[in-house]
C-alpha cells in the first residue's frame, strides 16, 4: 500500500468466506517456526499478560497472551504495522512478527503443519511486511510507525461474506476470522509525520494452538494462522 508520503506499509488483508477459511493451504519455504508447547506444569499467565514485554524496547508491540479472538486479533493487526526503522532491521521484525504464528493442528501430519506453516511465513514476508526497498527507504528517513483500531472490528459472522452456518465448524475448532481497520501514524526526520488507514484481517487460532515456549501460553491460548493479503468485508 502506496502512503502519501510515499511509503509502503503492511499490506491490507482479507478474511475470506467459511468454505475458502476451512481449507488449509501449503507453501514450501523455511521459515522461523513456533516454539514448542511448554510443559503442563507452568503456572497459567496473570491477565493482562504478554509473551515477550521487552520486544517494546525495539519498537514492536508484544504479543499477548488471552483466549480471546477478537482482542489477539486486534493485536496481531496493530503488530503487522508498528515498528521502528532506527531499532531493528526488517528481518528481526518479520522474524518477530512469525513467533505469534503457530503451527495448523487440521493437519495429521507433523511435516505437512510444518510445509503448511512455511508457507504462511513466505506469505508474511513476501506480501504482508513492508518491502526491503521500502524500509531501506523509510529507515533513510528514521521513520517509525505506531498503529492502533481506527473503527469497526469484525469478528466471525460480522462479516459481510460468510453464508450462515458456514463457520460454525471453524469456530467450534477454535478458528476465528477477525478484521479491523487500523490507522498507522509515521514520524521521521525532522517534520516527517503523515498518517495512514487501511484494514487488515486474521485468522486465529484458540484451543489447539503451539504455545511459545515459557511464555505463560497454552493451547487454549490464542496464536496466529495467518495474515491474509488482501482486504474485503
């Protein structure tokens, strides 16, 4: 997504319908996986908790730890598009941003969840966080970007497109689509300061989920499937 400024930003993503949702999809390049399920007896996390509160300090916003769609949801959107070029590097943020991923329990197989989430992090990398001329660009202009809810946030059947029924099965297996429109505020060098709107959906995933590990989460526990790379309602 082109700003007025010029800037690419995460690009906007789509939830899709129920039949489409309920299909896992492949891909076949390595990326940074999810860590393994912790032991059963940690101590389940306080509310209000975050897997890794210190990732502010690099200008990204920490991944929380909730069974909630809606508000992990919400989250992981405002993560996709709050980063500081002066911090961290594209690829420390993109590899941040596939630690909130988890591997996709519909599959049998542990080498086809594997290839399955892969494939989700290619995505990631090649459609969802901004493009490597981008920040190089952005990071010229030490821009940093902060995104928050700028408006409606849709969960499941909220959505325009389901048909009904058609997610029922999803949501009884802990899948959820969640859409919220965000806006991205960008301040650099000297005056630099413009702002940004655009929507982004994810799936989610609560109840069967790969915890970080010695993180507090547990498979009840809300992670990512994915971004979609496009936007609809």
């Amino acid at each position: 997504m082109i700003s007025a400024a010029g800037a690419t930003v995460l690009v906007s993503v789509v939830g899709l319908v129920g039949a489409l949702l309920s299909q896992p999809d492949e891909g076949n390049q390595s990326q940074p996986a999810p860590a393994a399920t912790p032991p059963s007896t940690q101590e389940p996390a306080e509310p209000g908790s975050v897997v890794d509160a210190s990732v502010a300090e690099l200008g990204w916003s920490p991944e929380p730890i909730t069974t909630d769609a809606r508000d992990y949801g919400v989250a992981a959107a405002i993560a996709g598009s709050t980063y500081d070029t002066t911090l961290a590097t594209r690829n420390q943020f993109r590899d941040n941003l596939a630690t909130w991923h988890t591997l996709d329990p519909r599959y049998d197989l542990d080498a086809d969840q594997q290839d399955a989430l892969d494939g989700k992090l290619d995505e990631l990398n090649r459609r969802v966080v901004v493009p490597a001329s981008t920040w190089d660009a952005q990071a010229a202009s030490n821009i940093a970007v902060t995104a928050a809810v700028d408006g409606d946030v849709l969960v499941d059947y909220d959505h325009l497109s389901p048909q009904p029924g058609s997610l029922d099965v999803l949501i009884a297996d802990g899948y959820h689509l969640v859409t919220t429109d965000i806006l991205a505020t960008y301040t650099g060098q000297g005056d630099v300061s413009y702002e940004e709107r655009y929507t982004v959906s994810v799936q989610v995933n609560c109840g069967s989920s790969t915890p970080a590990a010695d993180s507090g989460q547990f498979p009840a526990d809300c992670k990512l499937i994915r971004f979609f790379p496009e936007a609809r309602k």
